[in-house]
C-alpha cells in the first residue's frame, strides 16, 4: 500500500526538499505504477538527474497517480473544500483501486459554475493536474453564495497508471460522450490505408511508419488526415482512437455526478485541460464549431482573447464526435455553457501519432506491462521533461483559470 509523508504546510503540499527530488525524478525517470519513489516522498529514496535545476521548479508535476491523488485530497481539505470520489472498477496495474477525484468549493446546488477538469486522455494528465494542484497551492477565490467551483482532477486515472491516452476498454474517452439515441459514425475517409498504418497486429517494430505516413499526407493532406486518423473509429476494437460501443463508466458517472449537483444551474464555464497538439509550449483554447458566430463565441473571445480557436477553422485540430463538450450541451440545454479545450502543444503530429501507435501495439500485443520503452516515449509526447514547457503550462494554467472565473462569476 502506498504511504506518503504528510506536508505540515497548510495548503497539503510537501515541503521543498521532498518537492524538488520528487519532481527531478518525474523530470528525467517516468515512472508508472507504485515504486520506490513514490513510496518514499518525505523520506531518502530518491534519484535525481544532473542536470536538472530545482531554483524554478514546480512542486506541482507528479510523475505517479497515486501521489498526485494524495495530495490533491489533502489540497482540497486544506482548502476547506468537499471531496467527491467517483469509484471505479478498473485497477492500476498493482491492482490499486482508481477514481475519478472532484474537489467542491461553493454552493452545493449552484446557479453558476466552473469546472476544470484534467486527464481525460489519460496519459495527458499531468498538465491539467499540475495547474490544478498549483491553484490549489496559490488558494482558490472566495465564490457568490449561488456559485461555486468544481476541480475534477483525472477524468481517466486507468489511462494515467497504465501509460495509456485509452481507458482499460481501449476506448477514447473524449469521443465516447455521445448520445445514446445517436448512431455509429460512418466508415473515416481513407480507412483502410489509415487502419493499416496505424493498427498493425504485431508487437512494435521498425516498419518504415515515417514514410509510409509521409506518403498518405502528400496523397490526402495533413489536415485532412489527421481528421480521419483522429476523429474516432469504431470499427477496430484494438485500434486507435475507438469510440467504443456504449457510454464507459467514468463518463457515465461523471456525466450523473454534474446532472445531479448542477440540476439549477445557468451558467457553466468549463475548462478542459489536453496536451499533443499544436506548438512547442504554446496553447490555445479549442471550441464546437457549433456555436461560432453565436453570442457566447463573442463573449469567449472577449475573456479569453485571441487564443480562442473555432474548430471548423482551426490547423491544429480536428473535430470529434462524442467530445465532452457535447455531453454539457445535451445535458444542460437551459444554461449558458462556455466549454473550451486548453490544448498545450508538444511535439510534431506525426511524432505523437507514432507514439500512440507503438505504445497501443505494445498494449495488445506486446507483454502489456505497465512499463516499457513505448510508455515512456509516449509520456514524453505528451508531458515533455522540458522545463520550460512545464513553467509555461503552469503560468497559462493559472492565467486562463483565473478569465474563466471572471466570466463564470460575472453579475
């Protein structure tokens, strides 16, 4: 069982020393599952990189689940919040149970909300996490008494402990929201050349990806590509990007958890935090193309500023059936909903595509192990052990979490 060393700092947070050898070590050794060092914060079991400067550094980037979880519960007593644990039936790969975590500050029963929320593409968590326990840390601003705030901090806790972007159903959480009343996507354009390159039987190899990758973006174009790589699938179980075949039971119990605490609610303000796509360190703030040219867009754009990106118009995305956004809308068709994907760049489509592919071949058809090679480049794809990187996301983190209050919060 893990054991973790209290902080005596009112906000739960460990102290300095402990802080910067834990944070080295998920700065230059991700780790993934229980291990040493996450057993021994607060004690002398630590290994750090050379070359690796603590001056700047962030208490806030936890390279395991189970830590970053302490210390978000401890974060949210310490600020006088309500801790709401959504149990689930998948198991880390020790057999440590998960949950989807929701810190609760403000009116039970709000008429205006904001969510931030993190992890939903699971190994994409510690971006969303990170910001959310530096707020915790900095302290949260006091509500009006028909409001509140609401952390939900890893919305996919399976994908995060096993090195996966996929739940233990192999199903991509941020396309599987959709109604159930709704059909199955038809067929993606290209599906048999993009079914081939990016889901072959085997355990990973070198198999010329780079180039045959290379060929269909010169035949199809890149954005049209990516479109139809990531845009969700369900014809392939064991392939990337499945939409899967029902609701999953972590959507399907947060999806309940909001309908019951947010049944008065008019205003809701969500942020949800992804890493992957777009530049090296800069973010931009994705949403629905539905509501472009509508009153709330405009709104977004004045809070928000420039960063503020339509997906039918934006080169850094693609669009996806079953998106979180689309549950708010459906299940709160009264309230005003201003939804954004704060979407962190990192390293180039192709890199990241490859990533995903090698790690999911390892998953079905590897050992399957919690740790390998593939894990950690995928991590590194999607929270790179750059400094700056991690200080950049930390600083707009906190910059558009603290937009997304005013207009939450607005009279």
């Amino acid at each position: 069982m893990l054991e973790v060393t209290a902080s005596k700092k009112s906000d739960g947070i460990p102290p300095p020393a402990a802080r910067a050898h834990v944070r080295a070590t998920a700065l230059t050794e991700p780790v993934w599952g229980p291990s040493e060092t996450a057993r021994s914060i607060g004690g002398s079991l630590f290994k750090t990189g050379s070359n690796f400067q603590v001056a700047d550094a962030d208490p806030c980037f936890w390279s395991e689940y189970l830590v970053a979880r302490h210390y978000f519960h401890m974060a949210v007593a310490a600020r006088g919040g309500q801790l709401e644990v959504l149990k689930l039936g998948a198991k880390g790969p020790n057999g440590e149970p998960l949950s989807i975590d929701i810190g609760w500050f403000g009116a039970k029963y709000p008429k205006r909300v904001l969510v931030h929320s993190s992890g939903l593409h699971g190994v994409e968590a510690y971006a969303g996490s990170a910001i959310q326990l530096q707020w915790l840390r900095e302290g949260l601003p006091s509500t009006p008494a028909d409001s509140a705030i609401a952390l939900v901090h890893i919305l996919n806790p399976y994908g995060m402990t096993w090195g996966r972007r996929f739940n233990e159903n192999n199903v991509d959480l941020n396309r599987n929201f959709r109604d159930l009343n709704d059909r199955l996507p038809d067929e993606p354009a290209h599906w048999a050349e993009v079914n081939a390159l990016l889901n072959p039987p085997s355990s990973p190899n070198v198999d010329g990806f780079y180039l045959r990758a290379a060929l269909l973006v010169l035949r199809y174009g890149l954005p049209s590509l990516m479109q139809a790589v990531a845009g969700g699938q369900s014809l392939n179980e064991r392939g990337l990007f499945f939409i899967g075949r029902a609701l999953e039971e972590g959507p399907a119990k947060f999806q309940e958890f909001l309908k019951r605490r947010l049944a008065d609610v008019e205003r809701i303000v969500a942020i949800d935090v992804h890493t992957g796509l777009g530049h090296f360190g800069a973010d931009r703030l994705l949403v629905d193309s539905r509501i472009e040219g509508k009153d709330i867009l405009r709104t977004m754009h004045e809070v928000f500023g420039t960063r503020i990106r339509g997906l039918s118009h934006n080169q850094i995305a693609y669009s996806a059936k079953g998106a979180q956004e689309e549950m708010y809308l459906r299940s709160f068709p009264h309230a005003k909903v201003y939804f954004a994907t704060q979407e962190f760049g990192t390293y180039h489509p192709l890199r990241v595509v490859e990533a995903l592919r090698a790690e999911n071949r390892f998953h079905h058809y590897g050992r399957g192990a919690a740790r390998h090679p593939a894990k950690t480049r995928l991590l590194e794809m999607f929270c790179p052990r750059d400094l700056k990187w991690r200080l950049r996301v930390l600083k707009r983190g906190e910059e558009v979490i603290r937009q997304a209050c005013e207009l939450a919060f607005r009279d």
